[in-house]
C-alpha cells in the first residue's frame, strides 16, 4: 500500500474555459449512481456531454442517445473526444458482461483518436511492490465482492491487451461510498492501493466524479490503470 503526496483540487478560474467548452464528452450507462454524477460534474464545467441510456434520460444532459451500450456503433461515438464508460454489473449471471461490454467499446473506438475512461473497481489493486498480491486476494476482503472483483479484474487484464484504444482504467478507493460527501479534492494514486494521511482507503462518488472528469480534461494516462481516494 502507498501513500500518495500529489493532491488534486477542483478551481474553476484555473481552467481552459475555452478548451472545456469545445470537448465533447459521452457518459455510457449514465443513469447510474456514478454515471449521472459524472455527467453533473461535466455539465457544472460548462463540457459539451451527451448522456447514452437505455431508457428515459434520468441525467442533468440536455443531449442523448438512447441505446443500449452493445448497440453502440462506431458511427455513434465518432466525433466525441472522450467516451466515459459507467457500465456496471451486480448479479452472478450478469457480471461476465464487465469484459463483454469493454470489448465492445473496444471495437468500435479502435483505431480512433477518441480516448476511453473507463469506472473500474478496487478489488484488482495491488498491495505490494511486485504486483503480485491484489485488494481481492486479502483475508479480509468479503465474499460477497469477490466474484465482482474477480470479474472486473478480468476485464481490466483483457483491456490492457488493447494496444488500439486509448483506454485509461480508473481504480476508486476500498470504501467508494455512493451517498459521500464532495469534498472537491482527491489524491492520485497507480496501481497500488493509495491511502490518504489518515491511514484510510475511501473516497465519494462524487469526488470520484471530480477526478474522472480531471482525466478527461486534462489527463494522459493513456493505457494505464490509475487509482483515486479522499484526500
């Protein structure tokens, strides 16, 4: 586990209002917890967001596609400077669609300029040096989560196969708590299991909001997997 030192805030009058403005963001599964989040975060920056659901458009974007996500074409997503895929899975017989859905994304977004963002888990972080010991590999990590963990912990390891896509993999904190409080700042972590000051691993949807739209706006982490937690 690591500490992390490099402390990020939200400050409007330090942003490329012009260049935020003139990004085209895509918020996939945005009627989720994190997605409608994220897509307030983006809208709150003035970006130009177009929320993608199945159904009604339960989000603050004035702009949709209705379509479920493995009807996505590339015709769909051509001309977006950043698709955020929200796609989540919760019940066994559903949970293999983690690695489905992202190879679809995948296929249709490759070869293309567009960056990929995707809401990935903590389950697959790592806890030593070596990277051989991971968050879901503990004693103390519930049973309940392991098949979620496992399963989104194949997907990640089938992304990082995709040399055509630029994907960047978003880790949260160990406690990524729907209902938190947003704070404004987070801290940035890699591969490892980030801890703040006070020894804690935890972090909001909507401070996880603030750094997914960060990396959109101004990250490079192409194809690599970064991690975030409270500050």
């Amino acid at each position: 586990m690591r500490i992390f030192e490099k402390l990020f805030h939200t400050n409007k009058e330090n942003r490329n209002d012009k260049e935020d403005k003139n990004m085209k963001i895509a918020v996939i599964c945005a009627n989720g917890k994190a997605g409608k989040l994220i897509v307030k975060e983006a809208l709150d920056r003035k970006l130009d967001v177009t929320a993608v659901v199945r159904g009604e458009n339960k989000t603050e974007a004035s702009q949709v596609i209705t379509k479920d996500l493995f009807d996505l074409t590339a015709a769909d997503l051509k001309g977006f400077d950043v698709v955020i895929d929200a796609f989540g899975a919760w019940t066994e017989d559903t949970l293999p669609l983690h690695s489905t859905s992202l190879k679809h994304l995948c296929d249709i977004l490759s070869g293309t300029d567009t960056r990929l963002l995707v809401v990935g888990g903590a389950g697959s972080l790592y806890v030593n040096a070596e990277h051989t010991a991971q968050v879901m590999d503990g004693p103390d990590f519930p049973d309940v989560f392991k098949p979620l963990a496992s399963n989104m912990g194949k997907a990640l390891s089938e992304l990082r196969q995709r040399k055509d896509v630029r994907w960047t993999y978003i880790s949260p904190a160990g406690d990524f708590q729907a209902e938190g409080e947003r704070t404004g700042s987070y801290l940035l972590g890699g591969e490892e299991l980030t801890l703040n000051s006070r020894g804690e691993s935890i972090i909001s949807y909507a401070d996880y909001a603030i750094a997914m739209v960060d990396e959109a706006v101004k990250g490079n982490h192409d194809q690599q997997r970064i991690s975030v937690v409270r500050a």
